[in-house]
C-alpha cells in the first residue's frame, strides 16, 4: 500500500519540476520528465524526518488497530487521489491523505482517536495543524510568485537575447530546487507511514526511517513523477496561465521557498497545490484577463472536496472492513 501510495504521490506531483520548463519551452516533455525523476529521487533520498513524524501525529488508536487504519486511509487518499488525477485535476494527495486517516481512525475508536493537534511553536502537528500549514502554503506560493514576478519586471523590463539564455538556466536551476522540495516533502509522507506500520509490527522499536525505506520511497515517487500523465502537466504548464521567461523564474522560485520552508517546519504541505497556486499568482499579476479562471475553479472546487470524501471513503473502508468480518 505505501509503494502505490508513494507511486501515486508522484504521479500527482507530475508537474511541479517539469511544467515550468515545458511551459518557457526551456526543455522538451521527455527531458523534463527524465530531469524530474533525478532531482525527485534525490530529495527523497536526503529527506529529514520531521514531516514523516507529523503525519504519525494524525491518528491515535491502538498498535493493534494502527495496521488497519492506516491502510484505510491510504487506500481512501489513493482511491480519490487517482479518479481526480486521471481527469488531469492537480489533486492534493495531503489533503486526502489527512482526510482519509482522520476518517478512518474516527470509525475505527470514535473521534478522541482522530489527533487533532495544533501547532508546538511553529512546528504543525496533528490534523488542525496539517490542514492550516496545507491551506496557507499555497496563499504564500501565490502572494510570493507574484511579488517575485513584479520585481523581476523592474529588474529586467527588456531581456535582451543573452538575458534570456541566463533565464532559461535559471529556470532550470529553480525547476531543479522544486523537485527536491518535493521529494523532500511528500517522500516523507509516504516514509512516515511505512514507519508507522513498521513500528506498529514490531519489525523496529523506535521511530526511525529505515534508509531501505528511504529508498525504496524516493525511487517509486520519482518512477511516478516521471510517469505522470501529459493531461495533468498540460494543465499546471498552459490551462492556467501560459507565461514567459520571468513568469516562470518567479512561479518555480516561490514554489521551492515555500515548501523547503514547510519541509523544515515539518508540514507536510501539498506541493502540487503550492505550484499551481504560484503559477496563478503570476498571472494575476501580470494578466488577470488571461488567466483561465474556469480551470481554476475547478480545480478549486476539487480541492473543496477533497477532505470530506476522502474522510468519507477512510471510515466506509473500515465499516467495510467490519463487515467483511463478520460475515466470514
């Protein structure tokens, strides 16, 4: 289950290294899929621990009931996650990660099992505090990208041929920086699971992440990100806003700061939501009448929908799961 989960994250995360480059013709499809699977694997690989433990945070229930709840809420985020994906919607696979365990950890002991937590300083944990860090990042991602975006034009109102040739490797370079962000990110979301299983086994007496998980994770989210659908990459890279040069600097630049911020906070944000709201922030910015808002309520709309159905399906799975019991 956490092998397909990390796959899917991964496959939803499609477009967070590669949009940018495709959309600024910086880099073709097949190079910028071949260049998100490296620098996707590598921020995996050299991932912390502190977003693997918040998502630990999100349920309380019994090691013996743990096995079971996780795997409802996993298989919930995953269910969902993939319907929204293959329609090309950039879904927030935290978002149904949160809603699907909170849901299941609620059928499984009632709703004290749900951790609702809150924040230890600027630190997130529990569901509360994973769902403000999720809600803020992208606000900040927009607000930053178009500021980002403003201040770029003044610098460089005129980008002569030269200009554009340091542009095209500057985008490059911040295409790269997202890419490890999201590794680092949602790499550790599939890490903490894993753990969590693990220690709830038996199999290890301590929260700590295995480095074969740490691999294993970081190679199937970067087999994902690679593998993502052309539907959703086309979405984030022209359905929104298609920009230039600096419109691309300035979204990729605002994308990596707010989730290596997160990262290193311990919120386990949804980097496909910071990246799409970046890359909206700059074209209201710039040109709010060529932004395609139609698209974008959409995918809002998806978002909306995202906690409760997941958080459905979570706590139906366990039901579900009941009655296959009893009946056997």
């Amino acid at each position: 289950m956490v092998v397909c989960f990390a796959f899917v994250l991964g496959v939803s995360d499609a477009p967070n290294a590669s949009a940018v480059l495709i959309a600024s013709r910086a880099a073709s499809y097949r190079s910028a899929m071949a260049f998100s699977f490296v620098v996707t694997a590598a921020g995996g690989l050299f991932a912390g621990e502190a977003v693997a433990l918040t998502i630990t945070s999100l349920v309380h229930v019994p090691a013996a009931e743990l096995p079971g709840t996780y795997l409802a809420g996993g298989v919930a985020s995953l269910t969902f996650t993939l319907l929204l994906t293959r329609r090309g919607v950039p879904v927030s696979a935290s978002i149904a990660l949160v809603g699907g365990l909170a849901g299941a950890a609620a059928a499984q002991a009632g709703w004290g099992a749900v951790g609702w937590g809150g924040f230890h300083g600027a630190h997130p944990y529990g569901v509360i505090g994973t769902l403000i860090a999720i809600f803020l990042s992208p606000l900040l991602g927009g607000f930053a990208a178009a500021g980002m975006r403003r201040v770029l034009g003044r610098l460089l109102p005129r980008a002569s041929r030269e200009i554009e040739r340091s542009l095209r490797g500057a985008i490059w370079l911040t295409a790269g920086l997202v890419g490890l962000a999201d590794g680092s990110n949602d790499g550790q979301k599939a890490m903490g699971l894993a753990t969590a299983l693990l220690l709830a086994a038996g199999t290890i007496r301590s929260f700590s992440v295995p480095f074969w998980v740490i691999a294993l994770v970081a190679l199937v989210l970067a087999a994902g990100t690679a593998a993502g659908g052309r539907r959703i990459v086309r979405t984030v890279s022209s359905r929104f806003y298609r920009g230039g040069l600096l419109d691309g600097l300035a979204a990729q630049s605002a994308s990596a700061v707010v989730i290596l911020g997160a990262a290193s906070l311990g919120a386990p944000v949804s980097t496909s939501t910071v990246v799409a709201s970046a890359m909206i922030g700059v074209g209201a910015a710039q040109r709010r009448r060529h932004v395609h808002w139609p698209t974008v309520r959409r995918v809002l709309s998806a978002w909306a929908i995202t906690l409760p159905a997941s958080g459905v399906l979570g706590a139906g799975l366990i039901e579900l799961g009941r009655l296959v019991g009893a009946l056997g």
